[in-house]
C-alpha cells in the first residue's frame, strides 16, 4: 500500500500540535491517527489499514474488540463502572492470578504498570527497612523518579553509578540506586554482596526489552537474593500472561518474590497488579503488620470492575488449548522469515527476541545487555519503521508484539512489507 492522508486526519494532527505538547500522548510519534481496530489489524482516520504490531503496546494480546471480551464488558458496564469497595470480577481475577502466577500468593491490584513497579520497590523498602534498589541498565519499570534511573543513558556510566534520564528528578534519588549490567551474573552477584546491608530489593525484567537472559543469569539472581534475604522482583508487565500461562517466571522455570502485572491483565483497560509472597505483601494489610510497617496504598480505580471483567475474560480465553502454541508458531514464522530476508540482503542486522515478541537490530555485534542494544544504527532503524509504516504495517520504535489473532494473511503482508523496507532502510539519504 502507499499510506495516504486525507483532510480530516490532517486537522486532527493540526489539532494535536495544538493542544498537546508535542502534538502526542508522549507515547509515540506516529503522525497518524488511529481510528478502530479488529483482530490483528487497525485503521486509521485516513482509511488506512495496518498489520498491527504495536498493540496498544502490548495489552491487545488477544487481538482489538475481541467479541467474547466486549461481550464480557457489555454486561458489566450496566452493572456500574467503578465503585472504589469490592466487586466480583477484582476479586475473582486476584484468584486467577494467584492460581496462575508462581510466586503470587496475594494480589494488590492498581491501574497502571508504572504504578506497580512503584509500589513493588516501596514494598521491599517496607519489608527490608532498607532503601536501595539495585536495577539493570536499559531495564524499563516505568516512570517514577527510580525506575528513571540508567534506562536509557545515552553516555552509560560506571557501574553502579546511576544516571538520571528525566529532569525533574530530585539529585537525592540517584543515591538509592545501584546500577548493573543485565546479563552479567558475576558483575551483579558481587554488587548485591558488597551492598547487602543497603539494599532493600532487586528489580528486573526478566526478559528486558528485547534481550533474553543468558542461561543461569536470572537463577544467579535468584540463589544470592535469597541467600541474603532480600527480595527479587520480576518486572512482568509486559511478559506475564504472553510468554506462558504463568508468566516468564514459568517460561523460565525462575520464581522471584514479588512480581509486577499489567497490560494483558486488563484486557485492553487501565489494570496492573502487584503480586508475591504473602508475608511481603502483608505489608499491604494493617491489621497484619501494625500501624508502623503498613505500606499505605490508594487508587480510585484500583481493581476497576470493568477492567477486571475484560482480564477475566482475556485470561480465559488464554487457558484454552493451543493459545500459546498458536501465538508462538506467528511469531516463529516471522522471526524466521526476517533473518532470511536480512541474510539473503547482506544487511547488518539480527532479530532478537523471542516469538511473542522481538524486533530487528540493525548491527553486526551480539546484543546481551543495554550498551549491545545501544551500539545499533538507530537512523537505520527509523527509515525501518517508516518502510514499514508505509507498507501499511504498524510498530512502536522498537518491538513486535504478536498476538492470538495475527493470521496467516497478516504474516504474508508483513514478510512482504518487511522485503521492502529492509531495502529501503539500508539506502542511507544523501547529506
């Protein structure tokens, strides 16, 4: 296809430079706007149709306006549609997480991932009476003053110095920060051991962006942590319920203490959870640690109904036979089709990732950890995307997301399109 833009989506695009700073939610910045989405597909103002691979960046994992789970939302939304006390469908997804989850014996529900990390980080704080964090280098937890912390510096410092992403960040939260390399066990395992006295947690995706761990990493983390008593956090907002059933930690057979949910859990609604051991998160409960070690936490649309109808939902239809199977074998077959585009054009480029989700790097060199990632050709990169885009398939700056309802039309459109825009991409614009 060759994307077109007619007048309403210009004044729509006119109005967003208008009124919002940047002309965007902050979120990407695709000069479109989408209009509706069904299935693995969506369509802008302009009429335009993309495979879709962005994905509401990654809740849509069942595919858009999936009709058992509109149909799950219509019957709740004349039942009311937030009502800050308890409800069944808040209640009844805490009981499927629990059943799912490995390391979830309770459940704190909130409305987005960033506020999950934050409240996960807090709640090691509380358990531990420590104050220090140690994270990973390029690990994304979302968008608090710490977990903005050397997630995406463009001039990486020493390891465990940690380096502010954002202005606005007061100097004092750089020093409850540490700092390591992802994918190096031996780096992290002595900076754990050197600050054991300090440190109140450890973070981590336990697939971080794109990068898978190198085998033994993530049980490295696990044996020192729980040597010394501190607790483990696995950031699975993006990858619990889409690796697995049970999350990365049962696609990897590595079960931290606390873990962080979202995306998927909602169903395409504001919903994320913290998860965990039920001794950690008593903290939660006043009645269970007293007034002094209570970890107060309010959201007015924490465990929103709504929400928590369309997770259900989602999440039952997930446990069918074949789901995973299914979304495995799209992004296999992708996965796949694009290296061989990418050998067959001479191209210095790799797929990382996995098949729910991954991407292509435009170098040469391995990419284990943040500064590989980093060492890419990222203009390459953005003549990508817009190939791409202009070939009517649709992505975030970087990451496939694959989802249940990506067929194999859409698989055929995107091994073409992707032919096209890697030739496009390795044609470097004139000075």
């Amino acid at each position: 296809m060759s994307r077109t833009s007619n007048e309403r989506e210009r004044q729509l695009m006119e109005a967003a430079r208008r009124v919002l700073p940047g002309g965007s939610f902050g979120n990407t910045a695709l000069d479109i706007v989408i209009a509706e989405g069904r299935g693995g597909r969506v369509r802008d103002v302009s009429g335009n149709e993309y495979v879709d691979y962005l994905l509401g960046s990654g809740p849509m994992f069942l595919g858009h306006a999936h009709p058992e789970v509109l149909a799950a939302v219509a019957a709740q939304l004349p039942r009311g549609s937030t009502f800050f006390a308890l409800s069944e469908p808040g209640i009844r997804l805490a009981e499927a997480i629990v059943e799912a989850v490995p390391c979830a014996e309770k459940v704190r529900f909130v409305s987005s991932g960033t506020e999950a990390d934050a409240y996960a980080m807090r709640l090691a704080r509380a358990f531990r009476r420590r104050d220090k964090i140690l994270k990973f280098e390029g690990g994304y937890h979302g968008m608090s003053d710490y977990s903005l912390m050397s997630l995406a510096p463009k001039r990486p410092g020493n390891f465990p110095q940690a380096v502010p992403d954002s202005p606005g960040i007061p100097a004092s939260v750089r020093e409850e920060m540490l700092i390591a390399p992802f994918n190096d066990a031996a780096l992290a395992e002595s900076l754990i051991f050197e600050h054991r006295e300090e440190l109140a947690g450890v973070i981590v995706e336990p697939f971080q962006r794109l990068i898978p761990p190198q085998p033994g990493f993530l049980e490295a983390l696990r044996k020192i942590t729980a040597e010394l008593g501190i607790p483990l956090i696995f950031d699975e907002v993006v990858t619990g319920f889409r690796f697995a059933y049970g999350g990365a930690q049962e696609y990897y057979g590595v079960t931290p203490d606390i873990c962080t949910l979202g995306k998927i859990i909602g169903g395409g609604f504001p919903l994320a959870a913290i998860a965990g051991r039920a001794d950690i998160m008593a903290h939660f409960d006043r009645a269970s640690v007293g007034d002094e070690r209570f970890l107060v936490q309010i959201g007015t649309l924490s465990g929103n109904p709504v929400a928590a109808t369309a997770g259900l939902a989602s999440l039952e239809i997930l446990k069918r036979p074949g789901a995973y199977e299914r979304v495995f074998a799209t992004g296999r077959a992708l996965m796949e089709g694009f290296s061989r585009t990418i050998a067959a054009a001479g191209v210095p480029a790799q797929v990382i990732g996995v098949p729910p989700l991954f991407d292509v790097a435009f170098c040469a060199g391995e990419v284990a950890d943040y500064r590989g990632w980093l060492a890419q050709d990222a203009e390459t990169q953005k003549r990508f995307n817009r190939a791409l885009l202009e070939a009517g398939v649709l992505k975030g700056e970087s990451k496939f997301y694959v989802s249940l309802a990506h067929d194999a039309a859409d698989i055929r459109h995107t091994l073409e399109a992707f032919a096209r825009a890697i030739e496009q991409a390795a044609v470097r614009e004139p000075a």
